[in-house]
C-alpha cells in the first residue's frame, strides 16, 4: 500500500465517492428499524431463536454517563455528577439482565464482555464489582473469554484499574482522540499525554493483557502537521491495537457540534491527507490494517481473524465473535440475533419506566428476510475480509452469485474501473487497497434498503471522508 500513489489516485476520485454512506455496524442499519418490533418481538426472538446452551453469547453494557460533555461525540450519554443516577441505573440494570436471562430457554455462557458509553469508569470501583457478578451470575464466562471496556483517562483512577482486573477485564481501550492541545481545546477534551502514559503504564503492570488506543481524525484544528505529532506519542506507548475513527460531522444529532465550522473544521481533502499518514504511519511501525478503522499489530486476535477469514463487525466495531449472539443492556443498548435486532429507548427515564414495566426496553427493532440475511453476509465478507467469494456463497445459499446479484455486480463496474474492485466471472468480488479507504461506499452496492434510509430529506449517515 503506497500512501503517495493512494492520495493521487483518490483525490482523483473521491468527489464521486465522498457522500453520507452507512458505517455498517449492522445489515439492515437502525434508520430502517420499526417501532412496531417492541418489546413482546424481542422476548419472542429471544425465547424461540437464542442458540444451543453450547453457544457462547456476545455481552455488551451501555453505561451512559460522563461528568462533562466532549464537543465531537455523539455518543448517547447522560452529563451528570450526581451519585444518585448510577445506583438507579445499576438497580433497572440488574432488572433487565434477569428479565433477558430467565426468558432465554437455556444457560448460556458469554464468550465476549465488553463496557461501553458514556464512560464506565464513571461508576465507582464497588459500582464496577456490582455490575459485573450481576453479569456473569446471569450469564457465567468462559475461560478464555475477551473481556473488555472502554475508559476516560480523566477519570479512570488506580482504584478503577484494580477493580476491573480483579473483576476479569483482560483489554482496555483508552479514548485519545487527538493530543494537540488546541484541538482538545475546541473538542473540550484536555488530556495530557502524560495522563494517558501513565494509566497505559497502570494498566500494563496490572496485568492487562491488551491496551488499545482510540483516535479520530478530521476534528478541528487538525492538521497534517500536528496529527503527525499526535502518532509519534501515541506509537511511543506502543498500543496493541489502534482505532483510527473518522470524525462524522453529524450536527442534527450532536447539536454541540454546531460552530465546529468556525474552528478550522479541515476540508475532505486535508483529512483524507491526514488519513493517509495515518496508515502509513502504522503500517511502517508494524501494525496490520484489519480494515475501516481497525489497526492491529501481526500476534493479536484481530489480525489472525483477518488471516484465516473469521473476522466480522457489530456494534463494537470489528470483532473475532463470529456468529455469536449478542445481548446489549442499558439505554440505546442494542442485541443481535441469528435473525433480528433489538435497540432499547435512548433516554434514561424511559429506559427505566420500559424496564420496570416489561423487564426489556425494547423501542425499535427489525427482523430480518432470507435476502437480508443473504445481503448482511454480503457485506460483512466485503467490508471485514475484503472480498466475496462466490463459491463461498455457492456453499452457504445454494445459487449462483453472477445470478442472485447480476444487477449489483453491474452497479460495481464504475468501482472496477476506478481500481477501488475487481470482479471476475463467478462474481467474485475484490477489494484493492485502494478500495479498503472506500469499503463503506461499495457495500452500499448490495443494500437494498439504503433508498428507503435516505428517503427523507433529513441527514441519515455520515460522510465517507
């Protein structure tokens, strides 16, 4: 992957390409979701559809508060100080989990933990040992599990660490953003490098087994210049893997984001630049590109999933649990099944009321057809491995590719001719290196559903680039 020759031949392209497209987290993706799939669908699902005991589960916990608001993110989070709210929230949190837990026809054990937000440092350290025997009473782990959690260096203190150890946590992910101070100004994010430094140091000498550093690019003030700074810090720590998140300008979500303008928001161009450092950046010290905004170095996980073809994506972004139901709990908190989705309401106080009420907060969710599950197959294998085999499809489906989908493949000749695909005459699909910086651009080829996402003329995703 030659970054110089990559720039060139995008700049070339990109004003085709840079629109609002889908991350992809999910196939169909939540703006296609009903509110008529409510809380009697799930309990349903999750009673005739949940797997053999033997098959492990995917947990995740949305713990939605922080004690102050980042101006780029347009996670869901609650900004309080307040001690009373995370003890009600562990109090409906536990409610849900044995609501989800006794209406599953078998034990099942988890094979994957992760805590997300908001920040689930917020919780205290007893906070933090509470909710986690409340997990894994329900759903007990197993050895091995990857268990893992998100965290704030701001306010994640020694007493945090040694409680998630103790409780099992084996990887941490740290959020950095970005460490030029002028940019932690407009983002009102200070952090240090040396505040991070040393909870990587805390956390490596209690024994985690994966520290993990999330950046993003794009934000204000960003420069080629100064993102260049920001990786010579961040590779100093010699993280196990890396995010590398593009900033989404999503104003009608983040109302905060409003103004970002005014602040030297970089052009497509720029960012796409500093994108490109990026990755040649982490690519000459080692790590691997597992894809869209994953890097990771050659011995862990992620990268011998990408190898022998076992990688997918979910909510969590790209993962090694392939084929694994996944439970989320917590307010916008979202489940995967074998055949649907599930997102629970968004705002605190119904997320209580609905709990307290049914046990699930089920607000919004989608069951999917035959040709759903074929297409989300589709576009996991091109976005998470990089090609679709068509005699992998033969096997799993029973049809032809060059048949099923003669019309999307036609729709991907401009792509091929634009060096970003190429196509041979099974079907087959795939992806260049210069594709992978557009991945999310060619999925949107297989989804049928993306007419009636954008239908409105509301924003619904953000930008490629």
């Amino acid at each position: 992957m030659d970054p110089e020759r990559l720039l060139a031949q995008l700049e070339r392209i990109l004003p085709r390409y840079d629109r609002p497209v889908p991350r992809y987290t999910s196939y169909p993706t939540a703006p296609v979701w009903r509110e008529d799939y409510g809380p009697d669908a799930f309990l349903e699902d999750l009673g005739a559809g949940a797997g053999a005991p033997d098959e492990g589960l995917s947990l995740y916990v949305h713990v939605p508060f922080c004690a102050s608001l980042c101006h780029f993110c347009a996670c869901n989070r609650v900004i309080t100080r307040d001690p009373a709210l995370p003890e009600r929230y562990l109090d409906t949190l536990q409610r849900e989990i044995e609501a989800v837990r006794e209406v599953l026809p078998a034990a099942r054990t988890a094979t994957q933990l992760h805590w997300g937000g908001g920040t689930p440092t917020h919780l205290s350290p007893d906070q933090i040992r509470r909710l986690y025997e409340t997990l894994i009473q329900a759903f007990p782990l197993r050895p091995g599990a990857e268990v893992s959690v998100e965290v704030d260096p701001r306010v994640t203190g020694e007493a945090h660490v040694e409680a998630l150890r103790a409780c099992g946590f084996n990887r941490i992910s740290m959020g950095v953003q970005d460490f030029d101070p002028r940019v932690q100004q407009a983002i009102h994010r200070a952090q240090p490098v040396e505040m991070t430094a040393a909870l990587v140091e805390r956390a490596r000498r209690s024994g985690f087994e994966s520290v993990n550093l999330d950046l993003i690019y794009g934000l204000p003030y960003q420069t080629e210049e100064s993102f260049r700074e920001t990786l010579d810090s961040v590779l100093a720590l010699q993280p196990d893997r890396l995010a590398l998140y593009s900033y989404a300008h999503v104003t009608w979500v983040a109302k905060q984001q409003r103004g970002f303008e005014r602040k030297n928001l970089p052009e497509p161009a720029t960012k796409l630049r500093i994108f490109l450092l990026a990755i040649r950046r982490l690519l000459d010290a080692g790590y691997l590109f597992i894809g869209l905004d994953h890097f990771a170095r050659p011995d862990d996980e992620l990268s011998r999933a990408l190898a022998d073809g076992s990688l997918r994506r979910n909510f969590m972004g790209q993962t090694t649990q392939a084929g694994v139901d996944l439970l989320g709990f917590g307010p916008s908190a979202i489940s995967e099944l074998r055949a649907s989705y599930a997102q629970s309401h968004r705002d605190l106080p119904s997320w209580h009321a609905a709990v307290a009420e049914r046990g699930v907060a089920t607000l919004r969710g989608f069951r999917l057809s035959r040709d759903d599950v074929e297409r989300r197959w589709l576009i996991s294998s091109l976005i998470c491995l990089g090609e679709i085999r068509a005699e992998e499809y033969r096997a799993r489906f029973g049809a032809e590719l060059r048949e099923g989908y003669a019309d999307e493949l036609g729709r991907l000749a401009p792509a091929a001719e634009d060096k970003l695909v190429t196509l041979d005459e099974e079907g087959s699909v795939r992806v260049t290196d210069l594709g992978r910086v557009l991945v999310r651009n060619l999925a949107t080829v297989f989804d049928r559903h993306l007419p009636e996402a954008g239908a409105d003329s509301r924003p619904t995703f953000s930008r490629a680039v």
